[in-house]
C-alpha cells in the first residue's frame, strides 16, 4: 500500500476516534510494524505543525496518539463552545420527556413499557441536552436506574415546579390509554 494511502487511513482513523489510539493497534489496522505508522504519523505530525492553513496536529501520549487542535486555534475553540448549544425535540424525545416528567422518578424500562419500543436513544440525548437525569436508583434487583427532570427542563419550559405542569384531562387520559392499548393489539395482531 503506498505511503498516502497509509497516511490517509491513519488519519480518518485518528479522526474518527476522537481519543489517544496506541501505535501497535494502528500498526495492526494497516498491517506493518510499529516502527512504520510511528514513522507516517511523525510525517503526518511536522506537515500539519508546518502547515498554517491546518487547525490540527498529532500529538502522541505515552506511546499512542490522538489528532488535535493546534493551541493556537485556543480562541476560536473558546467562542464556539461558549456559544449555547441549540436543540431540536422530536416526537420521540417528547414523548420520553412527557413520561419522564409525569410519572418520575421513572426506570427506562417503565419509559419503553409506556412507549413500546425501545427509548435508550431517546434518554441519552434528553442526557445530553440537561433536561433529564439520573436521580437515583430503584431498590429492585439490579438496582435499575431512575430518572427525573432537571432545573434546566423548567428553565426550558416556563415552569418554576413540576406541579406546574398542565394536569390531564381524565377523559383524554382514558381515550389516550384506548388507543395505546388498540396499537399494541395491532402490533400483536401482525
């Protein structure tokens, strides 16, 4: 394989990885000895650290090596992470977060039960985005995991408790639950 192609695969590698990768295991991805992809990756190091039109280098930590900002892009990082970070709620992520704040402290298995398909997607972004967390856990076997919402959630929705929440309608709550309960027998029947 020649030596660009090398480089190149070294470098989506590190990219994609995002964390320190040792040299024996990117030895192993590209089928040579160590002593070769510490060769290509110093190359690799000296043309993006003599390059100024590149925001990026390689930087090695005791025997692996991990792409990364150049300190001088420090600022301009800065601005961009100090900048607040927008989010866009799907049906899916709604529908998690509507059962999380009705029904907490709430197991992700009692989420799924209510939503009938899997919600892992779902509680890691409603993670990501602060309007869930982990509150606890459940004094059951394997102790699962109990979530409830966060300062942030009543930031994001107005509300200063979560007794501030719109209270259902029994009657819908009832047609709700019909309906549910029609889905899943459908589910069943296909």
């Amino acid at each position: 394989m020649e030596k660009e192609k090398q480089k190149a695969i070294l470098e989506s590698v590190l990219f994609t990885m995002g964390e320190s990768v040792e040299a024996e295991r990117l030895a192993q991805v590209l089928d040579v000895k160590p002593k070769v992809v510490k060769t290509l990756l110093k190359e690799m190091k000296e043309a993006y650290d003599q390059d100024e039109t590149k925001g990026i280098t390689i930087m090695e930590l005791d025997g692996a090596y991990q792409m990364c900002s150049k300190p001088e892009m420090y600022d301009w990082l800065i601005k961009i992470a100090a900048t607040p970070r927008k989010y866009t709620l799907t049906d899916s992520l709604l529908e998690t977060l509507s059962i999380v704040a009705y029904k907490q402290p709430v197991t992700r298995i009692e989420i799924e039960k209510i939503r009938g398909v899997s919600c892992d997607h779902a509680i890691n972004r409603l993670i990501e985005f602060d309007l869930i967390t982990e509150v606890g856990r459940m004094d059951a076997p394997g102790k699962p995991i109990l979530f409830g919402t966060t300062e942030q959630f009543l930031r994001s929705f107005g509300v200063t408790s979560i007794e501030d929440l719109p209270r259902m309608n029994t009657d819908r709550m009832e047609e709700f639950r019909e309906q549910a309960e029609k889905e899943v027998q459908l589910k069943l029947d296909i």
